[in-house]
C-alpha cells in the first residue's frame, strides 16, 4: 500500500524509481514485432564491455532512433491538504480532487556540473532539432505497488504468447495501422497509465515539481519560471518517436553511429556550449554502436537517465 507520511497528509508510492525502470525495461523487452523487423531496445552497457558490443547489434542492425527516460515515482496529497502543490494549483485555477499527483526534481551531486533535469533538457533539445528522437520523464499513475505490478508487469507477461505468432497483442490492425504502418501505442492500456513530461526549461536549482491529476492531465510546474506545454501518455511519447517504422526518416546507421554521436552531444555553434559528452569518453574507436552502448552507460550512472533506442533489423 501506498505509504502515508506521519507528519503530513502526503502519500508516497510504495515503490522505488528503479522499480518503475525495470517493470518498463521488462514490458517493452517483449514488445517486438518480428513482422515488421524493428523493437525496442535498452541501449547501454557498462565500460568493461563497451569494446565488445553485442555481435547481434552489429550484424543485424540496420539503423536505430535513440530515446530517453527518467523514470520517477509519485507522491500525493488530497484536496484538503494545505501544501503548497495543492496551494498552487487553487491559485491558478487547477483541479485537485480528489487528490494531485507530484514529483520532485532531482538534487545534483557535488561531482555533478549540471543539474540531471537540465541534461535531460539539453538531450531533449538536441534530438527534437534533428528529428532524432526525444527525452521526457515518465511516471506512472499508481502509488500502490500491488497495482502498479498488475497492470504493467504481469500485463506484458500475460500477452507474450502473441508474439510467437508474429501478431503483436491480440489484433494487428489494432496496433498497427495497415496503411501507413504507424504504431498506435495508445491501443495498449499500460502505455496510458503513464504520465510523460518533457522537461520544458532549464532550472537554476532542484527545489521544483511538477504536478498532475489522477489521469496525468492539467500539468503544472511548480517554479517562477513558466508552465510548461503540457503532459502526455507513455502511449502518445513512444509514437511520437517510432513514427512509421518502415520509412528510412530519423535513423541512425551502424556506419554513422559514431560520428552522429559526436555531432549531436558535443558542443555546437548556435546549441549550449557545453559538451555534454564527459571529458574521458573514448575516442580511438571506430565502433560506433559501442560508443553509443558507453554513452548510455553513463547516463544510467551518472544521472539515472535511461538510453532506449528503435532498432530496426535486417531482413
């Protein structure tokens, strides 16, 4: 059960950030479709394996869209608490029954430059520019972690057996669009069952939070700074980014992997100026697809920020 805080009417989830990474990294693992030769895929491993990139990546990987995603826990508080989530949004006309969910950004650490919202930003930034792919965090909509399991983990578990049949979930043309061959992920119940924000400005300190409804809807940012956009589904966020899997547009190849890694993360003319690329990341090496593997590595390590990518697979 969700846990209530002694000193406040606050509820906490009753789960961890890393729970929410790995039901998700489980659920989208399955989620492949042989038929249509691309999936889903973690993308990173640790350093002492980042010259020995997987041969399945290398071999059969025709081009691959990176994404990312900091996975976050809610808190929550009824509508009759007196906090300053819920002040706020009265103030600004924002509903708040019968409770409003929230989370928190993340503090840096001393050995940190930037704060993990800002990379997250600047990731964003970056990939939106060159239609690359995207960046967001994503929480889901459940505090207690009985229910968050049900829907999520024994869900995918309980449809795997579809895929044997090269159909993915229970209806191909209700997934896929058979025209334009467009993924319709809002088609899945889990995927609605999480909120995805876009980090939408960068911030001077962490002592902010964003907040939403039961549904992830009726954002708001909790700062001077501005509102954002607004929030969507875990569903619209991946179908933004997978498109339509058949066409060449916004793929990475194996060929120019390393050079689009260098393009897109180190510091550019008219972009921030920093490198985002650690100043010890490798460089003598022409394999592409393991540096990428390292650069998600890092992430994962330094800021909890989680490299995916699209893989599209040779026939």
């Amino acid at each position: 059960m969700a846990k209530t805080n002694k000193n406040s009417l606050r509820l906490d989830a009753d789960f961890t950030e890393d729970n929410v990474g790995f039901a998700l990294e489980s659920f989208l693992a399955i989620l492949s479709f042989p038929c249509f030769r691309f999936s889903i895929e973690p993308f990173s491993r640790g350093r002492e394996r980042w010259l020995g990139a997987d041969a399945r990546l290398k071999g059969n990987m025709v081009g691959f869209k990176p994404f990312y995603m900091q996975f976050k826990r809610p808190s929550a508080y009824p509508d009759a608490s007196t906090a300053k989530i819920i002040d706020d949004r009265k103030s600004w006309k924002l509903p708040v029954a019968p409770h409003t969910l929230y989370f928190k950004l993340r503090e840096k650490r001393s050995s940190h430059k930037d704060y993990q919202h800002n990379i997250l930003y600047r990731l964003r930034q970056r990939l939106v520019k060159r239609q690359l792919g995207d960046a967001a965090y994503v929480c889901p909509l459940f505090l207690d972690r009985s229910d968050y399991r049900f829907h999520v983990h024994v869900a995918g578990l309980l449809r795997w057996l579809y895929f044997w049949r090269c159909v993915p979930w229970e209806r191909k043309d209700t997934l896929i669009h058979s025209s334009s061959g467009t993924v319709r992920y809002n088609a899945i119940p889990v995927m609605q069952e999480h909120v995805s924000i876009p980090p939408h400005d960068k911030v001077t300190s962490a002592k902010h939070s964003y907040s939403f409804t039961k549904d992830g809807t009726h954002l708001f940012f909790h700062s001077p700074l501005s509102l954002p956009e607004g929030s969507d589904t875990l569903a619209n966020f991946l179908t933004g980014i997978v498109g339509n899997p058949q066409s060449d547009d916004g793929f990475i190849s194996p060929e120019k992997a390393q050079g689009m890694l260098r393009e897109i993360f180190s510091s550019a003319e008219g972009e921030d100026r920093d490198n985002l690329l650690p100043d010890d990341f490798p460089r003598n090496t022409e394999d592409g697809i393991a540096s990428w593997l390292h650069w998600g590595d890092y992430l994962k390590t330094e800021h909890q920020i989680e490299q995916f990518a699209l893989v599209r697979w040779a026939d």
